[in-house]
C-alpha cells in the first residue's frame, strides 16, 4: 500500500506542472470563455459588476499551483467579449478580489483582537491561580480547575494568532496579487 501511494505520488511530481510566467514574472492564467453570459453576477450594488461566484471559484481553483505571493497575469480568451465589455469584466475581477482582500484584513484583525483578549484572561486567570495559593485560599480542585481554565485560554490565543490569522495572511497577499493582476484579453484560438 505504502509502495503504491509512493509511485503515485512519484508520478504526480514527474508531470509538468509548473506555472507558466510572463517577461515580468507574473503567473499565466488563461481563461477561455466561450460564453461571457455568467461572467458578472446579476446581481450588485455599485456601478462596477460584481464577479460571478462561479467565476470566482474557477479562478480561485486555477491558482492552486501559483504561489500566495506571486502576481498574476490573465490571459482571457474569448471571441464573444467585445472592448467595452473587457473593460467592465477588468473592473469586476480587480473591485471583487479588493474586496476579498479588505475583507481577509478585517477579519485577521478581528481574530488578532480576540487572540489578544484570550490570552489576557489566560494570563488574570494564572495570576489569580497564583494568588490564590500563596494566600493559602485556594483547595486542590479550585485551583486545578482554574488552571485548566487558563491554558485553555492561553492555547485558543495561541492557535487563533498563528495558526488561523497565517492562513488569513495568505489568502490577504492572493486577494492583493488578484486585486493588482494583469489582465489582457485574446481571440480565442
């Protein structure tokens, strides 16, 4: 069994899967799209069109390969995408994924603040633990469980602060690569 996922594995590396770049170092993606129909959402609440969720999970999915950090450069393909259109799909694609990345920085904030909170409360909670057994007021238990109490806290601190904000810190730098992309539009070969 061990030997079959190591070949599997092993064949997955030999295939070519790297990332094409541009002159400038930006990640290629190319987008063909035989239907522009889907591509904004009907629905939205400003002057720019708002990305089809669709649209947005597809490109989200391209990009597993391409590094957090790297910029990004579409190549849309289409025949069906006129010049006033391809200004409007750009105008979507950069607004919705600043969005995303105003929305990942708030939220990484909001966490980094409970993290902050939580290991506050850890660190009262041990200091009245502390207290209470030099002043000889506390019993066994009491002080067990405020013990227990406080590395619970102490440990949600910790894994909210560099576990949950780091995966929020890439999805901040994709969002801002996504946000700052390069997109040019092609005739669909």
């Amino acid at each position: 069994m061990i030997k079959e996922l190591k070949e599997i594995k092993n064949q997955l590396a030999l295939k070519n899967n790297d990332v094409e770049h541009d002159d400038e170092g930006r990640a290629i993606i190319n987008l063909r799209v035989k239907n522009d129909d889907n591509f904004l959402s009907p629905y939205s609440t400003g002057v720019k069109g708002t990305l089809s969720g669709e649209l947005s999970d597809f490109i989200e999915h391209s990009l597993m390969e391409v590094h957090h950090n790297e910029r990004i450069h579409f190549k849309i393909q289409s025949d069906t995408i006129d010049e006033s259109e391809q200004k409007e799909y750009t105008d979507a694609i950069h607004s919705h994924y600043a969005s995303c990345y105003k929305e990942t920085v708030l939220s990484k904030h909001r966490l980094m603040k409970i993290s902050l909170i939580m290991a506050f409360i850890a660190i009262l909670t041990l200091s009245a633990m502390i207290f209470l057994e030099v002043s000889g007021m506390a019993n066994a238990v009491l002080v067990e469980v405020i013990d227990i109490i406080a590395w619970v806290f102490m440990w949600e601190a910790v894994d909210i602060f560099f576990l949950r904000c780091a995966v929020l810190r890439q999805k901040e730098r994709r969002y801002l690569c996504l946000s700052e992309s390069v997109i040019e539009f092609l005739p669909l070969n």
